[in-house]
C-alpha cells in the first residue's frame, strides 16, 4: 500500500549481491506431510513455512481477516521511465483487515503491556484525543489509516509520548512523507503546542523509504511499534541525535521547529530497501535487536547480521521497462536480487498468533469477539486502561 508520491521517488532494490555474505536456505520446521520448498521454484526453503502455510488456511476459511496481494513493485524514474518488477515466488503479501488488526493490538497488549489504537476517521480530533489522555510516563503507539485521495491507501505508525509533562509526536512513516498525514499530523502538534506550551510539545519524524512493495505498510505498522515502544530509551535517542528544521509561519504559532532523524538500525528488521542495507558497516550489524538485561544474555543475543542471515535470500524477478520518448522503447528482462523477507513472513505470524483472541474453537472467526476488539483498539474514545 504505497502511494504515488513514495513511487515516484523510490530507490528500489539494485543487482549487487556482492555485499551479502550468505544465502542461507532455511530448514523451517513443517510439520505433517507439508513440503518444504514449495514458494520458489529453485527449492529454497524460506522461513516458518509452517506457519505461511497456516497463515494461508486462515485467510482461506474467513476472507474477512486479509487479501493476499501479488509481490509487484512500481516505480517511476524522472517522470518518463516506468518500472515493473514481479518476483518469481509464490508468497503473497497479507494486506490485514480492520480484524486482523484489532486481534494484532490485542495479542501485543497482552504479550508485551503495549497500547496500539487504530485510527480511521477523523484522524485529527482522534489523535488529538488520545494525545490530551495521556499520563506522564506513559506511551501509546497510533496506526493513522488514511484512505482515499491521490496518494491511496497507506497506514503511518506514529507513537504517542508524554513525560515531565512534555508531549510528544514520532512518526514512524515507512515510505516518504505523504502530504495528507503530515497535515494531519501538523493541526495536532499546532493545537497540542497551543494547549500546552510551545516548549512543552515536540514533533519528530524519521526518515522514510524503508518498505519497498507496494502492500506492506499494515505489517511494518505493527511490527514497528511493536519493537518501538519496549525500547524505553528510543525516543530520548532519537530526539538526541536529530537535526532541527524550523518551520514556516503558522497563524497562530511563529516559527515552531520539527525534528528529524535517521532510521535507528536497532529498528532495521523490516527494511526492504536494498540500498540501506547495502549502506551497513560491520559494526551497524551488530547492532542487538533487543534490549539485554545482563551480561550472560549478551551471548545469545539476536544481531541485525543474524537476523538479515536468517530472512535474506536470492530471488529472481522479471522486470518490464517502459521509456517514454518518441520511440517508446520497450524491454523485458530477468534480474537476481537479494530480498529481505521479514516483512511479508511476519505478517503471516502476527495473523497466525492474533487469530487465536478470535476463533470460535473451529477455525472459524467469532464475531462477537471481533467486534469487541475492534471497539476497543479502532477509533476509541478513551483509553483502555
């Protein structure tokens, strides 16, 4: 679910696998008389296989829950040539439902004592609500679902920060920054700075760019936040190492200022964008991908490099270029690329793992229980404590 603006504007994948020291292939654990290798024809067995497999009787049994979209990538280069990039496996990308979605914010509420809501509609007098609720101390992570309009379909995961009586906005945008959120999002931080202070309300945003399909947006939405909100000091070190932008005259409000700051590698396990991995030194992929209590823990603790070993591998696409010009030239080729799938991959265990707050014991979803969910987690009101 990307939009038009991000496409124009996209670096996608590049040719170049010298920097990848390995291609695993993967022995998941596939349970009964399931084969492994089945999603790419040259047998390579991509991670929890199992649970794809899973993942896809699901959404077979209850369409309400998630679409599955083709692994096809746009893009346009300086307005006159037009890329299409199909990769050759059989994975589809889960686009999750307002469903699936509730059961996700509930399943991490209950793992981790994490708050994720759902916004919809009336994004900003929603945000600016659960903004106005909050505690010192306290966090909450926001999926702003924005529909419709020249830029389409695409969530933004914002997180919700308020301490020492200071408020905070992060944005935590997978693509580039899409005009209609950031006006959303920048009516909330006007109102909230008038409410409390202008010193006392502060807006960062990170850089975008790090999803390159076109369908993935929901999953990087949740697993973001996810990862964002257990990491107690992440939003002091991204305002830390930020830079300042002032900002231009606002009616109300002179020269208020927003931060910027670059992706924290710790945060790197969604990445598709192939030219910010390639970019990694030997010291960035040893960056820990969780928080270690001790000593002792350290030893086993997962790095970017072990994880990027693990869901990294080497996937043939077909590429269709169109240039226009006054001879409109045409081609097709074959292209090997090395792919991060995380992204794809971990929708389909987040649907597996929240399906569970919503079967009826049968396969089947309880709607009853969806809807309760729903009401929860999708535009509330107030906060559940």
């Amino acid at each position: 679910m990307l939009n038009k603006a991000n496409i124009t504007s996209e670096n996608i994948l590049c040719n170049n696998t010298e920097t990848i020291e390995k291609i695993p292939e993967i022995n998941s654990r596939v349970t009964g008389s399931q084969t492994k290798g089945q999603f790419l024809k040259s047998g390579v067995v991509f991670p929890h296989e199992d649970i794809i497999l899973r993942g896809l009787e699901i959404v077979k049994e209850n369409p309400s829950v998630a679409s599955l979209r083709p692994d096809v990538r746009k893009r346009n280069i300086e307005f006159n040539e037009e890329r299409t990039t199909t990769f050759k496996h059989k994975i589809k990308i889960l686009q999750l439902s307002k469903i699936s979605m509730a059961a996700i914010a509930d399943t991490y509420k209950n793992k981790y004592n994490i708050n994720i809501y759902i916004i919809t509609y009336n994004i900003y007098y929603r945000l600016l609500n659960l903004a106005q609720q909050l505690d010192n101390s306290e966090k909450i992570g926001v999926v702003l679902d924005l529909e419709g309009g020249y830029e389409g379909r695409h969530v933004t995961p914002v997180i919700l920060s308020k301490s020492n009586n200071e408020l905070s906005i992060v944005v935590l945008d997978s693509v580039f920054t899409i005009p209609k959120i950031q006006g959303v999002i920048e009516s909330t931080y006007v109102k909230l700075m008038q409410e409390y202070g202008e010193t006392k309300c502060h807006r960062l945003y990170v850089e975008g760019g790090r999803q390159k399909d076109e369908h993935s947006c929901i999953n990087d939405a949740f697993i973001i936040l996810k990862d964002a909100l257990r990491k107690p000091n992440l939003i002091n070190e991204l305002f830390a190492n930020s830079e300042i932008k002032q900002e231009r005259y606002h009616e109300t409000i002179k020269d208020y200022q927003i931060n910027i700051a670059e992706f924290p590698k710790s945060l790197y396990k969604s990445v598709q964008n192939k030219q910010w991995l390639d970019k990694l030194t030997p010291e960035e992929l040893q960056t820990p991908l969780k928080e270690v209590a001790s000593i002792s823990t350290k030893l086993a603790t997962k790095t970017l490099k072990t994880h990027l070993d693990k869901y990294n591998c080497k996937i043939t696409a077909h590429r269709k270029l169109f240039i226009y010009s006054y001879t409109n030239v045409r081609k097709e080729y074959d292209i090997d690329w090395i792919v991060n799938f995380y992204l794809p991959i971990k929708g389909y265990r987040m649907l597996v793992k929240a399906f569970q707050a919503i079967d009826d014991g049968s396969g089947k979803v309880n709607q009853e229980r969806a809807d309760a969910l729903m009401k929860k987690y999708i535009n509330p009101s107030f906060i559940k404590k």
